[in-house]
C-alpha cells in the first residue's frame, strides 16, 4: 500500500458526519496544517477530538459566504462547521474536501503531500 492508499484507509474507519470542526490552523512553519474536529461518534463519555495534520500543504482554500454571516447577526454557530462529507482525491499530491453548509461546495479543500491523524481525549 502507498502513502494515499493508507490516507484513504485510515479516513474510511471513520463516519465524521455530526462532527463538528473545532479549529484551523497553522503549525510555525506555516506549510502545516491542523485542523482539529469534535469526533461524534465516539465511545469515550468525556468526548474525543480528532487532529488532522496536513504536511506541506500545496493549497488550501476556506470558503464561509458572507450570507451566512448576516443569518446570524454577524456570528457563527456550530452548525454551519458541522461536517456532512467528506471527500478524498487519491493522485500523487491528494486533497481532501470537507463539506459543512453546502453539499456542493466544500468550507475547506486541502491539497497536501501528507496527512496524519492523532485521537485526543
């Protein structure tokens, strides 16, 4: 298996519809990063993040519509940070989609040359 087949597998032990995007960053290096996620589904009682870490990002696009500022007075609420999808591009620099508000047009699209994941509680 290569590196993305690995990627793909590791995504696909996870069901992170419900989950809720908690944090987006960059590392010090300002080519990694971090995008930390509420895990739903979990069995712990106390609750568990998940941490991606995207190494050497090559793109990464952030798209939150002005509208959706005006429904709420100007604020955010958890639910439009909410995860509905997420997709996978397996090619020699994958991407990942992650869809909130919009199931045509992803809040977060990452082209990246690797990606761990980490369980936090």
């Amino acid at each position: 298996m290569n590196k993305n087949d690995i990627i793909e597998a590791k995504l696909s032990e996870f069901d992170f519809t419900d989950s809720v995007i908690t944090k987006i960053y960059f590392e010090a290096n300002l080519t990694d990063l971090v995008i930390e996620v509420d895990y739903f589904w979990t069995e712990l009682e106390k609750g568990e993040r998940i941490e991606f870490k995207f190494c050497n990002c090559l793109n990464f696009n952030y798209d939150m519509p002005k509208n959706l500022y005006e429904l709420n007075n100007g604020e955010l609420n958890w639910s439009q940070f909410t995860i509905q999808k997420i997709e996978f591009e397996n090619s020699e620099f994958p991407k990942l989609d992650i869809y909130t508000y919009n199931y045509m047009k992803p809040l977060v699209s990452v082209q990246f040359a690797d990606l761990t994941f980490s369980r936090k509680e």
